[in-house]
C-alpha cells in the first residue's frame, strides 16, 4: 500500500515558514541540494527543476497533497501545476477549480482523500503542507522527513497546527550536511 509521507524543512523552533510564507531564510547548501535532487527531484518545483538543469523522473512520490497556502505562491507566479508531472491535490475551501489537468482542488475531508489514495497504486503521496492540513491528517501519516535547518525563526506557520494529539513515531535514520542540516527520518511507532 501506498504511504503518506509529510517531507518537510523545519527551524529549530518548529517553524515551516514565516509569519507571511516565508522560507528563504532556511540555511541549503550545496550539499543539501545535491542530495534532495538526487534523492527527491519531484519535491523541487518544475520551474525550479526547468531552470537548473534538473530534469530526474519522479523518484518516490507521484502525488502530492498541500494546502491553499502552499499553492499560492505558485499561483502569484503564473504557475498552474508547481508539481509537474505529479498529480496534486490542493485542500481548500475558498480557491476555485484550477485549469490544469494535473492539479485538482478538493474541499471536504483530507484524511478520508489520503485514505483513498492510499488505496490506488502507485508511488508515495508526497504531503507538502501547510501545518493545519499536516494536522488534519495526522493520523494517515506513516513516515516523516525532516530537514532539520540550524535556524530559530521565533514565528510563523508551525509544522502541525491543530488539536493536542500525541502521536508517536520512530527514527529510522539521520544525515548530517556541512552546514548543520539534519535530515531526520521517522515511521509511525
């Protein structure tokens, strides 16, 4: 069966992003990038992707679940599908249809939409965030990825934003990168 993964960059603190979005501030150094590139060349944008040469067929996830907020700087861009060639699904209740046809906005209940995923074939769904969405489905995620960044962000948007339900996992791995990077991975315990 296919798994749930949530691959995501954190501060010390906790922080996905900034206040208004922001991710800039996480410390990649070039061998960060190599690695998530060789490793994981779906979760780099296609505009990204297009741009440095990058050109590796998906290598774990051939889905992609996240939320409006995720979305929308792809849409600030002029970006329809920021995720090409993946199937992504946008959880949101106020962004309209989008015209593309890897792109499908969903309203309603994530975790029954990952539970149904789950169940086709195929690669692992890629959970790309934000903390309300990752919350939501907490109970259908059964591994993590962690870049753990070297950085105190003091606010924004937390990795899991919802209700107080301890849920345990287990490590299954660490990598350390020249500039202080953990990449951390977990399976549910």
């Amino acid at each position: 069966m296919r798994k749930l993964v949530y691959y995501i960059g954190v501060s010390l603190d906790g922080y996905i992003a900034g206040p208004g979005g922001e991710w800039d501030f996480y410390p990649v150094g070039d061998d960060l990038s190599a690695y998530m590139n060789a490793e994981f060349p779906e979760v780099v944008p296609a505009h990204i992707r297009k741009a440095i040469g990058l050109e590796a067929e998906p290598v774990r996830y051939d889905t992609l679940i996240m939320g409006r907020g995720t979305y929308e700087p792809a849409m600030a861009a002029g970006i329809a599908s920021p995720y090409s060639p993946m199937r992504q699904y946008v959880v949101s209740s106020t962004l309209g249809a989008v015209d593309h046809p890897d792109v499908e906005v969903t309203v309603g209940d994530p975790a029954g939409l990952v539970r149904r995923l789950k169940q086709e074939e195929g690669k692992d769904i890629y959970l790309a965030g934000g903390g309300k969405l990752a919350a939501s489905v907490l109970p259908e995620i059964d591994e993590m990825i962690v870049k753990l960044y070297p950085v105190v962000a003091g606010a924004g948007i937390p990795a899991f934003s919802g209700e107080f339900r301890p849920t345990m996992f287990a490590l299954t791995g660490t990598r350390t990168f020249d500039n202080g990077t953990l990449v951390l991975n977990y399976r549910r315990a």
